[in-house]
C-alpha cells in the first residue's frame, strides 16, 4: 500500500470512529464469537458481516434511517 493511500485510509477511519459508536460495533463483534468457537474462518465471518451489511443496504434499511432523520431535522427534532 502507498503512503499516501494509507493515510487517506487511516484519516476515513479516524473520521469514522469519530462518528459511531465503536463500543457497540466492538460488542457485536464479540457477540460472533460462538461462530469461531463453531469452527467457522474468520474469512467466512467477514463475508457474513458484509453480505448483511449491503442486505442492510439494498433492503432499504438505511434509506429508511435517512429519511426519518431528514423528517425529524424537518420538524425540529421532534
């Protein structure tokens, strides 16, 4: 990896853990132990993660939380 791409790739993970909330990512993490303990790879398990996050995508889950913040910031929060 250049130089330059690591630290575009270290500042958008700084960025990030500064916006979410790593303890509650840390404990679902922890919480996929029992898959390892099973036997599973972690490759497998990274596969896992990320198919569940674009059904997350795709399956218009985000785009749901999108709008209800766009709607609350229209109504004032409320």
């Amino acid at each position: 990896m250049k130089l330059q791409d690591y630290l575009l790739l270290n500042s958008k993970m700084k960025r990030i853990e500064k916006l979410v909330d790593t303890w509650q990512i840390d404990y679902a993490f922890e919480r996929l132990k029992p898959a390892i303990d099973d036997g599973f790879e972690y490759e497998d398990i990274q596969n896992f993660l990320l198919i569940r996050f674009d059904e997350f995508i795709q399956g218009g889950k985000l785009d749901e939380l999108i709008e209800r913040d766009k709607k609350m910031n229209e109504d004032g929060g409320k």
